[in-house]
C-alpha cells in the first residue's frame, strides 16, 4: 500500500475567493456561550488573515469568523438549520458573502 502524504504536503484548510463585487454582507454577532461544546466540521486556511469555521452545534449549524491583527476579534453568524447553514459556507467559499 502506498501513501500520499509525502506528496500532499500539510494540509492548511481551503482559501475563499476573494469577494465577488455584489457580495452579501452578513450580520456577524459577538459570540456567546451558548453550548457546552462545538464541533468544528470545516475551516479556511489560518495563513491569511480572516479566517472562517464552520461550526456545529445543538444540531445547528453557524460560521465562526476570526481576524487576526493586533488583537483578535472572533465573532459568529446567525445559527441555522444544516441546509441552510451548508448553503451559507459555500456562498463564504465562493466569495458570494462576507
């Protein structure tokens, strides 16, 4: 059996494309301690400055967006249902919102 990892290299996550000209702002929340845990399903690569988690939680799911400069500022999106949730990542990835 052969593996790949030798020729992949470390996984950092995926990079969103760069926001389309008629991106949806979103409404990003202060993050509030709403559950004992979360599971973190998927998320964009740390190497650039936002970065986005998409987050599962109470059978919901939410974004998790965090800026890194100075200080970092971690703030969350409404929660929603798993379609709904799902959609809204891919829109994140295609650069559709923000």
């Amino acid at each position: 059996m052969t593996t790949l990892a030798p020729h992949l290299g470390a996984y950092h996550g995926v990079h969103p494309a760069a926001p389309q000209t008629d991106y949806e702002r979103l409404v990003w929340r202060d993050c509030a301690p709403r559950v004992d845990r979360i599971r973190i399903r998927e998320h964009t690569c740390v190497c650039q400055r936002i970065a986005y988690e998409l987050c599962q939680a109470g059978g919901l799911l939410f974004i998790r967006r965090t800026y890194r400069s100075d200080a970092v500022l971690t703030h969350e999106s409404e929660w929603l249902r798993a379609a709904d949730g799902k959609r809204l990542w891919l829109r994140i990835l295609l650069g559709q919102a923000r």
